[in-house]
C-alpha cells in the first residue's frame, strides 16, 4: 500500500484523524447546497494536492459514498501512482472517444473508483474548456455520489481556473513553509475571478501539534 494514503496505511493516526475532519468540514460547508463534484487545487507544484486529494477520496468512500476520484492534471498525472494502477486509459480516452464508456479502474477501498488522466494530450487546456468534459462530468455524477477532481495548479496554468467553473465547489491546498503568502493570494483571486465557489484552505506539512485542521510530512 502506497505510504501516501496514510488513511489505510495508519488510520488511527492524527493525520487520517484530521483527513476524516476535513471530511466533516465539507459536508457542513454545503448542508443547503449539498456538493456533488469538488476540485481540490493548489498554487504551485509539490504542496501536497494530489496526496490530499487522495486521502479525502478514501475518507468519503469509507463514510458510505460512493465516490469517484478523477485525474484532470492533464500535465504531470499522479493519482493512477499512488494507487498503483496503469494510466494507459482514463480521462482523455473518455473524451476523445465518442460514447466512450468511463474506463473507471476499481480501488481496494470499497466505494472508490479511479479514473486516471489517461494518455497526455497535447492541449490538456482545449480539452478541458470542452463541451465534452461537461458530458463527461454529468455521467460521472449520475454514476456516484461525489465525483472529486484533482487539477495542475492554479498559477501555473489556466486549466484549474477552467475547471472550477464547472464543479460544485474548491478546496485550495497551500504548504506550510512551501507556499508564498502573495501565490496563495494570487490563487485565490485567480479562482475566484473564474466564478469559483471556494469552500476554504487546507494546510499541508505543518506539525500536528502547531494546527488544529493540519497534515504532517
């Protein structure tokens, strides 16, 4: 088991503890408006997006839901790593494939399913500013409770800006120590100026001891 998804690997942890709190989080941040697709993004490389995002997937799929988790960095795709599996098809093959049916990989964790970003396109931006990702997005929420997107990040290319238009809502993920004060700033204003519902911010590499909602390593 990949040691990133610390939910499995150690889920009586206070990391997993605090996954599962922001978990809880999320679901009280819609009560009225309840989400059916988020994207987690992040203002620059190497602060922790994809390992977040994977360990929330696992969290919602062990509280019941039946969740897919969607590999939309059409740049630098990780997801189909962390969970072991090939990324010989994914995303772009259900977009590029009229019809196409999601070729959904199954996890060990009961409840979650991977689509992985599939082949690199040479305009990951066009393919996702697409009218296919939008039906591509609608089967993928008639097919599962929650559908959670990862994405490259914000300030490197327009494509989470593109993204965020099109879910329910946004978790943005800065690094403790890693992340500029101005880049997280900047972020923001990028996403919400593409009409992001941003839900709030989640602090990676920062000491469990030193923050109430934090993740260590």
């Amino acid at each position: 088991m990949n040691a990133d998804l610390i939910t499995l690997v150690n889920p009586r942890s206070a990391v997993a503890e605090a996954y599962r709190t922001l978990r809880t989080n999320i679901q009280f941040s819609s009560l009225d408006e309840p989400l059916r697709t988020l994207l987690v993004a992040s203002a620059s490389a190497d602060e922790g997006k994809s390992t977040t995002l994977a360990n929330l997937a696992v969290t919602f799929a062990q509280a019941g839901r039946r969740t897919i988790l969607v590999d939309s960095d059409l740049r630098r795709p990780s997801l189909h790593a962390i969970f072991g599996t090939p990324n010989d098809h994914g995303l772009t093959t259900m977009l590029l494939q009229d019809d196409a049916p999601a070729p959904l990989v199954e996890t060990p964790i009961e409840g979650l399913r991977l689509l992985p970003s599939g082949p690199i396109p040479p305009n990951p931006s066009e393919l996702l500013a697409s009218r296919r990702l939008e039906g591509a997005i609608a089967r993928l929420r008639d097919d599962a409770d929650l559908v959670l997107f990862d994405s490259p990040p914000a300030l490197a290319v327009s494509d989470a800006a593109v993204l965020s238009r099109r879910v329910d809502g946004v978790v943005l993920v800065v690094r403790a120590g890693g992340t500029r004060r101005e880049h997280a700033a900047r972020a923001r204003q990028v996403l919400e100026r593409a009409g992001a519902r941003l839900l709030g911010v989640v602090l990676t590499n920062a000491s469990v001891e030193d923050a109430v909602y934090s993740y260590g390593g």
